[in-house]
C-alpha cells in the first residue's frame, strides 16, 4: 500500500454551485473582548517605577527551572545570553489543579500574546493568572510571512512527537525539562508530574501557519540579548520555564543540534501604596449547574 501523507487543500467531492457565494460571506470574531475589564497601562507604569528584584531564577540550556510568583508581583523572562526560545507553564501555587489554557487564551486575545493580553486559566476557573505588562519585541508585530512571537498555537517540543517522527529518543525536550522542574520543585514523582504539564506560552519563539497548507512553521527568533517579556501575576503562581533544545528555533528541535542558550526569570515586588484598588483575579462566577 501506497503511504500518503495528506494535507489540505484535497477535493474529493465536487462544489456546489453556490461554493463561491459561500467562501464570500464576511467572518466574525468567535469573542469579541471589548466586555471585559482593558488593560490599564498607566496603573502598571505606575506600579513598576520603583519595584525590587526580589528573586532570579536561571534556567540552563535544554533544561527547565521552577519559580514561585506572589500575587501583585511582576515576573520578567529575559534573555540574558544569546538567541533563546523558552516554553511557560504556569500553575495556581495553591492549586495545581488550576494551570494556563493555551486555547481558550488563543480563542480571546489571538495567536500570539502582547502587551495587554492576560494568560487564563482551565475550567472551571478561567481567571486572568498574568497579565503582560511589557514587551521589548512589541515592534515586530507580524512579518510578511504571517510570524509573530510568544505563540499559543504550538504545544511544546515533546518526546512522543518525536519518536513518531524521528523513530529515536531524545530527553531533553522542553515536555520532558517541564516535568523534571515540577517534579524538582514538589518532590512529585515524574509519573505524577508529567499529566500537570500543559500546553504553554512559546516566550520569544517566532512562529505562524503557512499561506498555502496551514501548517505550523518557526523561524529565527529576533530576540536579542536584553530583551524580555514581563507580566504581573495576578494569582500566586507556580512557574516554570524551559529553555527549549531549538535554541532560537531557526531550523530545529528535539535534538542536540542547536544552538543554545540560558534564559533567566526576575521576580519584582512593587511598592504596595502603588497597588491600592487591585484585587488578586476571582475565579469564574459560573453556577455550575449545566442545566441540569
Ligand atoms: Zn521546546
């Protein structure tokens, strides 16, 4: 038997005649997120003029660390070496249970997260957990090829992908370091990590789908030494960052072949008479009754 390996566009069925009248009605966006309370950047500009570096986690290449972010602090992965994407989970310190959902997150602010947007999490919570409050890669919006950076699109590189594809095991994908750096952090075992690890924020990794066939494509990050992103944590957080063994994802991963580098995550307190008026995110008010 022939193998194929199918990707659309493939017709098998002959259009109707009214296919084109059909193709041409005008779309509309799944959720408008103009209900919701905006972003307000002079209460964070405020808040960060004179907040301390309390705490710095280094994250070595192809590895993960752990970190622990209060409510009402702000949090800044930065890129201290070279070019270096990194894969983000993030977790309700006081309930695991509650982690980022990378596709409702998608479904609300787009493929690609910046300033503003806020990383939600799972049902039954879906809660703001951090909001982005700077970007230094802000000015590359989206290139001529359909690329942005900080994408919740992809998952994280992973060893079952990659076994299927490549019929050979590698260790050091950021599912396996994301484990490894939950199981560190808990005293979990890594069968009790590894189902807590959860589809992540793609930090700095510049990615789109292709024009023609849709499928998920990388390419050099432009990050340069210095950047970062920063966020405030708006619940006590539970993070943890893995510096992904595609390096600056320019070419490949899930392997040894690229080139990497460490990334770093500062934790600030900001003064708290700055603070005033905030409250940590509540949980969805929902009843919880589904009709029943
Ligand atoms: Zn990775």
């Amino acid at each position: 038997m022939k193998k194929g390996h199918f990707l659309k566009p493939r017709t098998r069925h002959p259009a109707p005649e009214d296919a084109q009248t059909r193709k041409q009605i005008e779309p509309v966006v799944c959720y408008p997120i103009d209900t919701f309370e905006g972003f307000d950047q002079t209460f964070f500009d405020t808040a960060r003029q004179d907040m301390k570096l309390v705490d710095e986690v280094m994250i070595a290449p192809r590895d993960a660390s752990a970190f622990t972010v209060k409510a009402g602090q702000f949090f800044r992965i930065t890129c201290p070496d070279g070019p270096q994407v990194g894969d983000l989970n993030l977790w309700n310190a006081d309930n695991l249970d509650e982690r980022f959902f990378s596709g409702k997150t998608r479904a609300l602010h787009g493929t690609h997260l910046g300033t503003g947007d806020r990383m939600w999490s799972n049902l039954p919570y879906l809660r703001p957990m951090a909001t982005i409050t700077d970007d230094t890669l802000d000015w590359y919006g989206y290139d001529a090829f359909g690329g942005g950076v900080h994408d919740v699109i992809g998952t994280r590189c992973d060893p079952y992908t990659n076994t299927l594809l490549n019929h050979n095991e590698y260790h050091y994908c950021c599912h396996s370091n994301l484990i490894r750096a939950l199981a560190a952090h808990t005293g979990m075992s890594l069968i009790e990590a590894e189902p807590l690890v959860h589809d992540v924020l793609n930090v700095f990794m510049c990615t789109g789908f292709t024009r023609d066939t849709h499928q998920y494509f990388m390419k050099a990050s432009p990050v340069r030494q210095g950047d970062y992103l920063e966020f405030f944590a708006e619940t006590n957080l539970l993070g943890a960052l893995s510096a992904c063994p595609g390096g600056d994802c320019s070419a490949s991963h899930s392997s040894e072949d690229a080139r990497c580098h460490s990334l770093k995550v500062d934790v600030y307190q900001p003064t708290t008479t700055h603070l005033q008026g905030w409250q940590p995110a509540e949980a969805s008010s929902y009843s919880r009754t589904h009709g029943a």
